[in-house]
C-alpha cells in the first residue's frame, strides 16, 4: 500500500530546482527496497504514478524526479546546461536516496527510454553503487540517419543550445489511445530538445552499448518489439554482450515504446515482479 505522495526539491550545482516526487509505504509496511525512477524525452515522473503504485504494493518504496529540462524542473523544455549533467543529477538523488534509507536496503534504478540510457550510463561508469538496475525500452540506438549523425556532430559546437522539435510521434508511444490522448493533453510534456541534449543521447548508448560485456550490476533489460521510437537493436546488441549471469531480457514482441502503458501491461508487471521476487 502507499501512502501519500509527497513533493520536495532540491537544488542542483547549476542553481536550478530539481522536483522529487516520493511514493513511500504506509506505516509499518515491510519495506524490500527503493526504487529511483528516471522518466524519458519530453515527460515527466508523475507519469509513473501506477508504475510506483504498483511497485508499492509489491513492498518497495519509489523515489521520481523530473529531469532537467523536464516537468517543473528548472531549466528550458528540452535544455542540457552540461554535457554530464542528467547523470550529474542522478548522482545527487542517489545520494540524498541513500542518506534517508537503511543501510541494509537494496536501492533499485528503473529508467525508461531516455531515462532507461541515463540509468544505464550511469551505471556503466560505476558512477555511484547501487544494488540493480531496470531498463525499460532504452535509447541505447537512436536509429539515426546519416544526415542526423552529421547534425548531432556539428550543431552542439556552434549551436549547444538550440532546441528544435524532438520528432516524436505520440501514436507510437502505445496501443492504447486513452494513453496517447493523456500523453498530448499533459502540459508537462513538451517536445523539445537541445542540441547538447541529443548529442548525449546519440553518443551515450553505444558508449553504453560498448561497455555490456564488462556489466557488473543485476540487470532487467525489458523492451518492445515493435518500437518505432527508439530502435530495438540497441537493446538486442546490449543483451548480445553482456553477461547472461546478470543481465536477464525480455523482449515483448508486440508493444509499442511504452510498455508499461500497454493495453496489455500485465506481462511486462509480471516479468517485472518475477525478477525483484527472485532477488529481494
């Protein structure tokens, strides 16, 4: 069960204000571990309201926050003031996460498309421990163009931080056309993106991608078959070469980029849950 949802703030090296949103366990529910969720392009962490619902109800507590550029955070819609600054930020939250909790307890990252490449950066470059990590449909492969390659090489020199429209496709995000109607409607979403922001993404999932086989944290990489937002081969090259005694795949054949927002969810909660039984 959860309690009441808090929001807090914290401010980050730059000066601007990171929003935390914290879905802890009511009182005198066991607790099996936290759970750090980092949202992706253009959205925010209150989309994950009944994913941290559910995780709840499974006895982990769930910390989100909206990232720079994004939700009610500081920073322009789509803006990236340093090259480091995503994983900079979740260094920060890892560590106030860590102060507030037990020892003992197992800290979880879970991060989707966008948010599932920072997490999986970040735990890449060992860049601060934590006891597993859930990556869901990840932007490990952009997909990009010839021509987009030229302009992610040249723009962030001359122009870092020019933001244009992020090209995505809302009818892609999901099955269900409640989500995707929820998904334009939401005022915290946006559709921009900085220059600096999509040279980080370009160049962030193959560094990632790169890395697999030298993967020293438990890993859940779950990720969509029919995803037309981010390309699927980056998932299948990460899974190709990372250590099959820590990193556990599932593909869903049939779903769209946000897996979690299917019609059909049940699966990918179930493949979840089946993995964070098994090790907490």
């Amino acid at each position: 069960m959860c309690a009441d949802t808090t929001l807090t703030t914290f401010v980050a090296s730059d000066g601007d204000n990171v929003v935390i949103q914290d879905w802890p366990l009511e009182p005198g529910v066991r607790l099996r571990g936290v759970v750090i969720l980092v949202h992706g392009l253009g959205e925010h962490a209150g989309r994950y309201d009944h994913v941290a619902r559910q995780l709840n109800a499974w006895g982990f507590a769930v910390r989100g926050y909206d990232q720079c550029g994004h939700g009610e955070s500081g920073g322009l819609p789509g803006s990236l003031p340093t090259d480091t600054r995503l994983l900079d930020d979740l260094a920060d939250i890892v560590d106030s996460t860590r102060a507030r909790m037990d020892k003992h307890s197992p800290l979880i990252v879970l991060g989707h498309s966008m948010g599932g490449l920072v997490a999986g950066r970040f735990v890449s470059l060992g860049i601060r421990q934590v006891d597993a990590l859930v990556m869901s449909s990840p932007a490990l492969n952009p997909g990009l163009s010839a021509f987009q390659k030229l302009l992610v090489a040249v723009l962030p020199k001359l122009f870092p931080n020019l933001r244009v429209g992020n090209g995505l496709n809302a009818s892609y995000i999901s099955h269900d056309p409640a989500v995707v109607a929820a998904y334009q409607a939401d005022k915290l979403v946006h559709d921009r993106i900085s220059a600096r922001l999509a040279r980080f993404i370009a160049t962030a999932g193959p560094a990632t991608v790169a890395l697999a086989p030298q993967w020293k944290v438990p890993t859940l990489l779950m990720y969509a078959g029919e995803d037309k937002l981010v390309h699927p081969q980056g998932s299948r090259d990460f899974a190709a070469a990372a250590p099959a005694a820590l990193v556990t795949t599932h593909c869903f054949e049939n779903l769209y980029h946000e897996i979690f927002n299917e019609l059909d969810a049940a699966p990918v909660f179930a493949a979840l849950r089946q993995w964070l039984d098994e090790r907490f």
